[in-house]
C-alpha cells in the first residue's frame, strides 16, 4: 500500500503525525472522512447568532482565560470575534484549550449557543483551528471538517490538504462492483463518491455518496464472511455424529443425550428444544455444524450446550467448552459437572459414564498431566477451560465438537485453532454470547456463521424489579439497603457488587475488600456478610460459595466474578454500587444473577446522573434483546464490535443503528452471496478478491484463496 509520505503535502513530521492518527497509507487517508460540512454560503456571523441555533462560526480568537471552579477543575474563558461582533465560549476540564487557542488563532467554533447572565456563549464547542490554511481551501464554498487531533497536532485543514492532494493524484479508483449490481442498487461510481464526500459541490451529493462508500464498507465485510464460510463448507472434513432430534423429544431413551434430557430437573423450554433439534440435525449432516446461539441471560443456554457435547461422545468423540475466563471456566465446570450427576464416571464411555475434567492455566503439576493424557487418550470425553485448551500440549484423541461461551471475546484465530484439533475431521462449533447483541452486529460479527435464537425464558421467572438511585449520596440509597435487610429476614440472600475500579484484579479485590468492611459496620451490620473477589483461591471462593448458598452467608459482597454463572435461587436482591461505571450489556448479566428463583426480586442501580441513558435503559427493561438494541444507538458500534477481529474496525462510515445502512447491510450480504455463488474463488473479480485480502490475514488470505 502506498504510503502517506508519496504526497507532497506530507512532510515527515506531518507523516508522523498522520501516523499517530492512524492514518498511514494513501487509502487510509481517503477514508478518513469528515464528520461534518461548513456551508461557507451560510455560515453564521456572530451577531446573527440566535439563542438555541446550532451553528459553526468562523472567528478569531481575542482572549483566553483560565480559571478554577469551585469544584476545582479547569475553566477556560475564551472570548472570539469576527468583522461582525463578538462571542464568549467557554471550556469546561479542557484546561490546554488555553495553550491551543491564544489570541489572534482563528478556528471554527461549532455547537450550540446558549446564554449566560444575558451574554450569548458556546459551552464546549467541537474547534478546529484554522492554522497552516492552505489558500486554495478557502475558495471551497463547502468545507469538509475532518476528525482533527489536537494530541497528534494536526488540523483539520492540514488534514483536509493531504486529501486533497491524494485524490487529485489518485486520479480514478479501481470500481470492483460489478456494473450490473451497481445500477440495480442505484449506487453512484467510486471514483464520484470519493470525490463527492471529500469536496462537495453542494451538499446535496453527501449522501448520495456516502451511501456509495458505506456500501463498499460493509460490502467488502460479508464478502470476506461469505468466503470463510463457504471455505469451511468447501474444504471441510465433517464428522457425521451419531445423535438425532428423537433423543431431546424422548422418543428413543438410551443414548446419553437422550439420559441426560430425561434426568433434567425440568423440562426444556420449546426454544431449547428447537434449537437442539436443529443443532442435532447440524451435527448429524455432512458439514460441520458453525452455528451461533443467542440468547437472553437465563435463557437456558448451558444445557443446550451441554446436550450438543454429549451428542459428539456418545458418538465417541470429545467434547470442549471454552470460556473466557478462569472463574467462569470454575463455575461452569461445577455447572456441568451437576447437571450430568450420575452420568458422570471415572473414564472413557464404559457404561455410557463420560469423564469430565477441567483445563485452565490454575491446573497445574500432576493433576494437569492427568487431564493431557486422559485428552490425548480419549479418556476424557469433555473438557472445560480457557485458552489454556488452545496451547500446543493440548491434544485431543477425537474432538468432535466444541462450545466457545461469550465469542465475543475470542477471536477468529482461536477459534480456528481450537478447530484444527479435530483430527478425525473438523469439529462442530457452537458459539454463543453472554448478553444479545443486535441482528444487525451478529451479521457483521458473526456473519459467518449462522445464527440462531433462544426467544424464551424458562417459565416460572418472576422480572425483577429494578430501582434505580441517582446521585452518590448515602442518604438517597437508603431503600436499597431496607431492602436487603428484609430480604434477608424472609430468609432470602443478596449480593452486592463493589465499583468497577480498575482493570487490575489486584486494586480491584483492594477496593472490594474495603467497601466490604465498610458495609459490615454501616449499612449491613449485623448481617452475615461474606466477600468474594478474583484474587481469592478458587477454593477460597468455592468456600465462600458454599456457605452463601448454604444461607449461613446472608450477603455476598462481590467484584463482578460474579457476573456470569453464578446460580443461587435464593437470592432476591442485587445492589450495584457505582452502577454508572457499568455498560447496559454488564449491568444486565449481573441482574440476570438473581430472578433465578420464583418469589419477586429486586435489582437496585446506585450512583450516575440523573439523566444517564444507560441507566435508564436497564431500568427501564429487562429485555436483553431490547437493551441490546438501546446500547447499539447509545453508543455506535464501536465498543460492540470492541478489539475484535482485523477488519471489523473498517466499519468507519457505516453506522449499524442508522436504518439506512441496515438496508444496505442486507444488500450488501445478498450481493455478496450472489457473488461467491457464481464465482466461489473470486477468479474472475480480481479486485474484489484484492479488497477482501486486506481486511484478511495473510494466512486467512492464503487459506479462502487456495483453489
Ligand atoms: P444462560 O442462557 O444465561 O447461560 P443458564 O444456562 O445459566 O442461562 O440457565 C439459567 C438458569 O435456568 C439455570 O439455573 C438453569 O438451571 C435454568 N434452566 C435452564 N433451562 C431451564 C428450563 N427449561 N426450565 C427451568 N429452568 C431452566
Ligand atoms: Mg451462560
């Protein structure tokens, strides 16, 4: 690819700058793409400034002042002016605005005008400092605002110079859509997009070519998709498992899934059973089974995992369910390991007994030779753990098919990883998320796979009834804590879960450890209260676990170790303490640890601003799916798709919560799959195949492209 210093607008500081930005080759600059326009024809002039308006001004600066709150932070009073008035704006906590706007700087001050004491002002308006113009710039009628860094040190008019330049020198763009589906989607040319949403004539042609461009975005995505996916159809070694839907519907009644949904202590719900069946029916046809299952928190996945792991041993392969935690791999193998009671033995399927162990780095010395041996033996028929499962010295007789709980977290690497195992053919895989994430993700993330849902709670849960109390006084909490005092006296227990403090398990459990003997004294004295944190031995906490469940434990004080699997009926009321500090997808997994029984429960949601959509929103429903639809507007895509695999992050002009876009997501699928159909190797659209290597990689690359 060609690098940003080709330009001559580039300089070397420049190009190191524009690094720090991540913007490092030619292409990368063309899709930085401004995130807002200036209509120079209509630009305001600060004395036409109305009350309430939104509007960009172009100004001078004339002086810049600092000073403290009384809270102590930063102020910095600005005053702006152009030829035909003057302007106060004002920073709150961005104390080097002082430093970056001096008098006589011009920038463009962009927000909403309010007023203070009768004087109209900008209360922390977007700035973008109008310095080292190009003068050709200033002629455009339209000025394209480019994300500027004030950190990296570039404007957005430096920024919107180089793009120029590359798109002058770029001339035309390689279009890889073919023609056909160009005019029959109604999309405009590439070349034109790009040309249209870095400089346009009028604004008027931004959204016609921005619609062009977040095409090409998402369809480059789904074509990689499509491709993994048919390659695993094409080049897969399936396992024809032994299992068939009569064993969930109790038709036949001696195989091991067939005991295992019989010993059950409840029935399953309609929504396990058809998933199961139409996991089954993956498992027992010729390719491998690459499925994800959603599902609402408490929905009941574990068992319909479980179910699918034992259809591979009774076919005599192995079985793995992977997590992505050590505490979760604990609490899960403990899960498992209850639910198969006396289907559980001590090795191979003598019997029909299975032998389960666990694997996560904590298992150590002899008992982890055991587990590797009985793997590598085939004693062992299923395994629980982490990565760990993924090392070298892990090696399976016969896997036959795998769990991966929470994806999100794994990437497609390890994923394949754990796949290549398979060394009787590739195994079945199931992957499934902690907390629903919307359609519209699952397509982007999971778009190779196909996709699946638990649209049902087991009967019998009572919603719990979540209160949410703002502001960080104790004064206001008070009822929370009523609450867990006469929960406890019926004979009920609650769990407390400390603020998120740090991503060091170490100041975290310090922090949990504090607030614990804090509560002890104050609002819980007198309570049997126990802690629990992630530094505690495993045996530590199974000992801490047994005692709250046992009820000689009346209130577990806790770090969100216990957000996923922890599983006790009795417990009917959960404070969170900073819930603010909290995403909607966390706040609801923790909720999902009590309701679990059948009286009425309580979730209480302490501290954040009156005001916090967040918070809001899981007060207001406990719809995993809707509050998972809530988090997507909330907060884009961004943090949904996370650190993930290479290539999500190309998202940069498609937003998956604009409805527009959505519909351009299912184009874009079924064009894609069009695509592979007739062209499975991409032979004969050699562009396309060159855009999809580069969202790929290199091995990946090899391995769709290998004939
Ligand atoms: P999740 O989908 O969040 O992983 P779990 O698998 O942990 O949910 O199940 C949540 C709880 O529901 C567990 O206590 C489990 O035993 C129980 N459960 C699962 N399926 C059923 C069912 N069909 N009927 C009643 N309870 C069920
Ligand atoms: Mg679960």
């Amino acid at each position: 690819m060609r690098p940003v210093s080709v330009l001559e607008s580039v300089s070397e500081r420049k190009a190191t700058r524009l690094a720090e930005f991540g913007v490092e080759s030619v292409l990368d600059l063309v899709t930085t793409y401004p995130r807002r326009y200036i209509d120079r024809t209509r630009q305001a002039d600060v004395s036409g400034l109305q009350v309430g308006d939104e509007a960009a001004v172009l100004a001078s600066v004339q002086s810049a002042r600092t000073r403290r709150a009384r809270n102590g932070r930063a102020v910095v009073d600005v005053v702006v002016r152009d030829y035909t008035g003057r302007l106060a704006v004002v920073f709150f906590n961005q104390p080097w605005r002082a430093k970056q706007l001096e008098a006589g700087t011009e920038a463009i001050f962009f927000g909403k005008v309010g007023e203070y004491r009768g004087t109209r002002q900008m209360v922390n308006p977007v700035v973008d400092v109008v310095a080292g113009v190009t003068p050709g710039r200033r002629t455009l009628r339209i000025l394209p605002v480019y994300p500027a860094s004030a950190k990296a040190g570039l404007t957005s008019w430096e920024i919107g110079a180089c793009v120029e330049e590359a798109l002058r020198r770029a001339g035309e763009f390689v279009d890889p859509l073919p023609g056909e589906w160009r005019s029959s989607l109604d999309l405009w040319g590439r070349t034109e997009a790009f040309g249209a949403i870095h400089l346009p004539e009028s604004l008027d042609v931004v959204a016609p070519a921005r619609r062009r461009l977040v095409f090409d975005e998402l369809f480059r995505l789904q074509l990689a998709l499509v491709l993994r996916r048919r390659a695993f159809e094409v080049n897969a070694r399936a396992l024809h498992h032994d299992v068939s839907p009569r064993e969930i519907t109790g038709a036949v009644t001696d195989t091991l899934v067939a005991r295992f949904v019989a010993r059950l202590p409840y029935d399953l719900t309609r929504a396990q059973r058809q998933a199961l069946a139409v996991i089954v029916a993956d498992m027992a046809g010729p390719f491998p089974m690459h499925r994800l299952l959603q599902g609402d928190v408490g929905s009941g996945k574990t068992v319909v995992a479980l179910a699918a792991l034992l259809g591979a041993v009774q076919s005599g392969h192995q079985g793995a369910l992977m997590v992505p935690t050590e505490v979760l791999a604990e609490q899960h193998f403990s899960a498992v390991r209850a639910l198969l009671g006396d289907l559980e033995g001590p090795g191979g399927m003598a019997g029909g007994e299975v032998r389960v162990e666990l694997l996560t780095s904590r298992v150590k010395g002899k008992a982890r030779t055991a587990v590797l041996s009985g793997l590598a033996s085939g004693d062992v028929g299923l395994v629980v753990g982490t990565h760990a499962l993924l090392t070298e010295e892990v090696v399976f007789a016969s896997l036959g098919a795998v769990v991966i709980d929470e994806q999100h977290r794994f990437g497609v690497e390890q994923r394949a990883t754990l796949r290549s195992k398979g060394t009787d053919g590739d195994p079945d895989l199931l992957v499934m998320t902690a907390t629903p994430i919307p359609r519209t993700a699952a397509m982007v993330i999971f778009g190779d796979l196909d996709l699946m849902t638990l649209d049902e709670l087991p009967p019998g849960r009572i919603a719990v009834t979540t209160v949410w109390l703002p502001g960080e006084d104790h004064a206001g909490q008070g009822e929370a804590w009523q609450r867990v005092r006469e929960e406890v006296e019926a004979g009920h227990r609650a769990f407390v879960v400390c603020p998120l403090v740090s991503d060091s398990v170490r100041v975290e459990a310090k922090s949990a450890t504090e607030e614990f003997e804090r509560l002890a004294a104050t609002e819980l004295a007198g309570l049997r209260v126990g802690l629990m944190h992630g530094q505690m031995a495993p045996a530590a906490r199974e000992e801490v676990m047994d005692r709250f469940r046992s009820g000689d434990l009346q209130v577990l004080v806790a770090t969100t170790v216990i957000e996923v699997g922890v599983d006790v009926p009795e417990a009917t009321v959960m404070v969170v303490e900073s819930a603010d500090r909290f995403g909607i997808a966390q706040l609801h997994q923790l909720r999902g640890r009590v309701g679990r029984g059948s009286t009425a429960s309580w979730c209480y949601l302490l501290g954040g601003e009156e005001g916090n959509e967040r918070l809001a929103a899981v007060a207001a429903s406990s719809d995993g799916f809707a509050l998972a639809e809530a988090d997507l507007r909330l907060r884009g895509e961004g943090t949904l798709l996370g650190a993930r695999q290479k290539g999500q992050s190309d998202l940069r002009l498609a937003s998956l919560s604009d409805p527009d876009d959505v519909v351009l997501l299912a184009e874009a699928r079924r064009v894609a799959e069009a695509v592979v159909d007739g062209d499975p190797q991409l032979g004969a659209h050699p562009d396309l195949a060159d855009e999809v290597r580069l969202l790929l990689s290199e091995d990946e690359g090899e391995y769709l492209f290998k004939s």
